[in-house]
C-alpha cells in the first residue's frame, strides 16, 4: 500500500494530507466546506478536491485517490444516516468515516486519555478514560452547537433585529451589521435563507472584538456562550490533573475567559485534527495495521 489519506471536514473547510504508511505526512491541501449533514453532494465534492489536490502538492498523480484508504472526520457524521450515505459515494479504496470531535480528540491527546472542547464553527466535546471516549454536543446548528462560531453569528442577527426594532438597545456593533445588510432588516431576513452555519460563523470574531471593547450586545453574548462551553465542560466530569484542550478557531478566544478552574486544566494539544486522522488512518490501514495482521 503506497499511501495513505487523513482528511478533516468542517462547516468551513475541508483539509486533506497524504500521507505515507507510516503517518509521514507528504502534503496537505485545502477545499471548500464539508459539513455532510448541511449539505452532502458539495461535502463529497471537496473532500475529493481536497483529496486530489493534497495527491498534486505531493506531486502524485491525483487518480491515485482511488488506490488509497483514508479516514474522514466530518462534521454531521454522528448523525442520522449521513455517514453511510457518504460511504457509498466515495471514491476511495477503503473509507473510515468518523466524527470530526474523534479525530480532533486522537490529534489533541494521542490514543490516550484526556478532552478536548471543539469550539469552532460548530461546537463539541469529548472525553476520553480508559480507552473508552465519549461525546457531548455536537447536534448541529439548529438545535445544538452551542457557543460556536454558528450560534454566535446567529445570536448577532437576533439581537441586531431586536435593536432596530427597539425592544432592545442598540450598540455601535449592531448599527454596524446592519450597516452590512444596508439597514434593511429585510436583507437580514434574506440573508437566512440560504445561509449555512459557516455563514453565521463569519461575524463571530467581530463579537469578540467588540465585547473586548466593551460593547454591551457583544459582551451579554459573549458572556453567554462563556457560560455554555462551561456548561458542557462541566458534564465532561473533569479532575485536576486531567488534561483539557481547547481546538478550533474561536479556542484562543475563548481561553483566557473561562473559569480559573478550567484554565488550570488547559493544555497544549499534541496536534491539530487533520494529524489526528493521519494518525488513525497509519492505524487502520498503513504499517501498523499491516504489522498487526503479519504478526
């Protein structure tokens, strides 16, 4: 077996890199959204684009992506029935599909045990002891993610339209969104249409910014996705000692705001959640797994 895939898909992006038996890594490469739950025809298209292009940056043939088994961690596959739906329209010799909070749990804290708290365009946790890892959140947009990327942007859009219609105060960052949609409420409305959760996603380093400069709308919904996330750590049941993670592109926004009893736990992550599905992908299917049925 010459190579191997890991690829991680989210609600922005979907990474892939190639990898060699071993989990040497050749090249990464990057394509457009692959939430499979929000939309599965263009996730599948870029996995494989991403797939592809990892196989060109490595200066392979990107036909190869047929002779080679990859594990995916994708947003939406712990779900329904999206993950063997996905599976049966792959292209690759041998699909492992996984949840996208597994892969970043293996890339943050290796095979051992440990948590982290997924906090990016979507929202989940995980936990592992004894081997045994398990799930909190993660049930998408619509009735979960709490403190994502999505719900913060979301939250925006609400309060913003609370404020033009004066049930709430405005803000200097609420006139600015609707500054963006051309103080039309309308346009707000429109824009919900067809917006996907990394739509939302994208206004969500702007509450940051402006609750930081003490912006009340910011800061009342900042302070409630504080207490969200600590909600959910809460539920992870952690120890002192135990080793806590904090991944995705709100995490180091979110870091120096959690409780002292969180941040005592903080700990650097051994890698990213693409490393992640490499590492599984070398399990499963590259010099490991081939050692293993040797022996």
């Amino acid at each position: 077996m010459d190579f191997i895939l890991g690829i991680d898909g989210g609600g922005t992006s979907c990474r892939a890199a190639l990898a060699m038996p071993d989990g040497r890594v050749l090249a990464r490469a990057s394509s457009g959204a692959a939430n499979i739950r929000t939309d599965l025809t263009n996730a599948r298209t870029h996995i494989v684009e991403a797939a592809q292009r990892a196989f060109t940056e490595a200066g392979h043939d990107p036909g190869l992506v047929a002779r080679t088994p990859a594990v995916l961690g994708l947003a939406g596959a712990n779900v329904g029935t999206y993950r063997q739906q996905l599976q049966a329209i792959l292209p690759f010799r041998e699909s492992r599909v996984e949840s996208d909070a597994e892969i970043a749990l293996e890339g943050a804290v290796g095979s051992g045990d440990g948590a982290i708290a997924v906090l990016g365009t979507g929202s989940a946790y995980r936990v592992r002891r004894g081997g045994v890892s398990r799930p909190i959140g993660g049930w998408g947009f619509q009735v979960g993610d709490q403190a994502s990327g999505a719900r913060i942007g979301r939250d925006l859009l609400e309060q913003t339209l609370l404020a033009y219609d004066g049930i709430c105060e405005a803000s200097p960052l609420t006139r600015e969104i609707m500054a963006v949609f051309r103080d039309n409420p309308e346009d707000v409305v429109e824009f919900t249409v067809a917006a996907k959760p990394g739509d939302y996603g994208g206004f969500a380093p702007k509450v940051f910014e402006h609750a930081a400069q003490g912006d009340a709308v910011a800061r009342h919904i900042v302070s409630k996705a504080i207490a969200d996330v600590e909600a959910a750590l809460g539920a992870l049941d952690l120890c002192d000692g135990d080793v806590l993670c904090l991944l995705g592109g709100l995490a180091g926004l979110y870091a120096p705001l959690l409780a002292p009893r969180y941040r005592a736990l903080l700990g650097q992550p051994q890698g990213d959640a693409l490393s992640g599905a490499v590492r599984m992908a070398a399990r499963f299917f590259g010099t490991a797994a081939a050692e293993a049925v040797d022996g």
